[in-house]
C-alpha cells in the first residue's frame, strides 16, 4: 500500500474512474477512439485477477504463469458521453495496427470488438471505420496508461507499468508504441 500526494486538485483526465470494457460472452463493444495510438503490455491473470508483467522482478512469472500481450484505447459513445477503456487481445489489435499505418492515428476512428461467430469463447475480432465526427467535437485525449495503473493498483514503483510507458510516450511522441509485445511472442 503507498499513498499518491499530489499538488494539485486532481482534475486531470487520468484521475477519472473510467470503466475497463471487455467483450463478453455474447455482447460487443463499440464507440469512437480517443487515442492515437494502442498502449499495450503483458498481464497475467493471477490470484483472480490482472496483473501487469513485472519483468525480472515478477512474482507470477515466478510461478511459471506466463503473460499475454493486451492493448487498449478509450473509447467514447457521442450519445451518452460516456468514456471507457476498451481492452484489446493480441489478435484484434492487428486491424487497429492496419489503421494506424494508413492514417498515422487512431483518434476519431470507430471500434467495433465483437465475438468472432456464435460461440461464447469464440476469440476477438475488431473493425476499424473512418471518422464520423471532426476532431474538434471529440473530447480529450485520456491518459489510458495513468487510468490503467490505477485500475491495477501499481504506480511508479511498479517499474514494468510506468517506467516502460513513460519511455514509449517520449520515444513516439508522433507514432504508435513501438512494435507490440506481442509481435515477439508468436
Ligand atoms: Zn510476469
């Protein structure tokens, strides 16, 4: 347990408690993207719940669990105004990846992640569609990575979150992360 001071009001995007939306059984997941690029990073689901890799350090890859490559953006619903954090598995992240080599970001784009054919367990597709809305009418860009640490309960001393995430936002301040994890773990 640490305790977060801050020095100021938090009225920053990060502090807000958006939601982690993933797709269930039967259901989809749909809204605009906020982001330009997919923040990524390995997890493991361990002791009933998402743990972010700790590199050397992690106790769960200790234990002989191996991680899985997940990415995610915010994604925002005009109608409701709602935000939320999308999480994408390595096999969806393909068509997002596709999107952002043509068009240099995701931000306006709309996701559709949805089951791949009837089966509850069936794995995750995505669709990526133009921009409907001009970018001014979109709300801020969300820091997904800061909302994510809060979400898992880690902060800077959990190096393999916030130092990696800090590095890959000044290495690519204009492109996506640098090539996912995931593309080394096939
Ligand atoms: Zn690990």
């Amino acid at each position: 347990m640490s305790v977060t001071w801050t020095n100021r009001p938090p009225r920053d995007e990060w502090n807000k408690n958006y939601r982690l939306a993933r797709v269930g059984p039967k259901g989809s997941v749909r809204g605009i993207i906020l982001n330009r690029t997919l923040s990524g990073t390995r997890l493991h689901y361990w002791k009933g719940k998402s743990v972010p890799c700790n590199g050397s350090k992690c106790e769960a890859c200790r234990d002989g669990m191996k991680p899985r490559w997940y990415g995610y953006v915010a994604l925002w619903n005009p109608k409701t105004d709602a935000v939320q954090i999308a999480e994408i598995t390595d096999g969806a992240a393909d068509e997002l990846d596709r999107y952002f080599a043509r068009h240099n970001s995701l931000r306006g784009a709309v996701l559709t992640l949805s089951r791949q054919g009837a089966r509850p367990n069936g794995r995750i597709i995505s669709q990526v569609d133009p921009p409907q809305l001009s970018e001014e009418r979109l709300p801020a860009e969300p820091d997904v990575m800061r909302c994510l640490e809060k979400i898992w309960g880690v902060n800077e001393n959990h190096e393999s979150v916030a130092r990696r995430s800090a590095k890959t936002r000044s290495e690519n301040t204009n492109g996506h992360a640098e090539k996912p994890a995931h593309e080394s773990q096939r």
